[in-house]
C-alpha cells in the first residue's frame, strides 16, 4: 500500500495508483492484512473524491473505519467530507 500512498497521496498520479488498487482488491485481497485492506479502501476514497464519486468515497472511507476504527485519520476524513 506504501507504493499507492506515494502515487496517490504524494505524486498525485491517481490513475496509475486506482490501477494498482484494482489489483489489490482483486488476486492480492486475502493476503493484506486489515489494516492494509483499511489503507487501501482510504486510498480509493481519495481516488474516488478526485472523480467526485461522493458515494462511493464515503463507502469506503466507512469500510475503512471498520476494518482498521482505532485509525482515527480515516474518521476525521469521514466528518471533514
């Protein structure tokens, strides 16, 4: 997830990081752990906000809070949108 946060977050190159998240939701998904499966779903939220897919942006950002809730960075990201 560290090469996505750096694509997305910090490069801005949102299209190359939604296609390595497509991978790891897809054949990577059981092998992350939850922490990583929240990181990932936070991310996509990010990718998703970009688009504005407003729905699906706080779908996962509530999928990441329950898979990872003493995270509380994605709980604020939840109430700031």
């Amino acid at each position: 997830m560290e090469h996505v946060h750096i694509l997305v977050k910090v490069k801005g190159i949102f299209e190359e990081g939604e296609q390595v998240l497509t991978a790891a939701f897809g054949k990577h998904a059981d092998n992350l752990a939850a922490v990583e499966k929240a990181k990932a779903h936070f991310l996509r939220a990010e990718v998703h906000q970009r688009k504005h897919e407003n729905d699906k942006v706080v779908q996962d950002l509530r999928t990441a809070i329950q898979l990872a809730p003493a995270q509380v960075s994605f709980q604020a990201e939840l109430g700031v949108f």
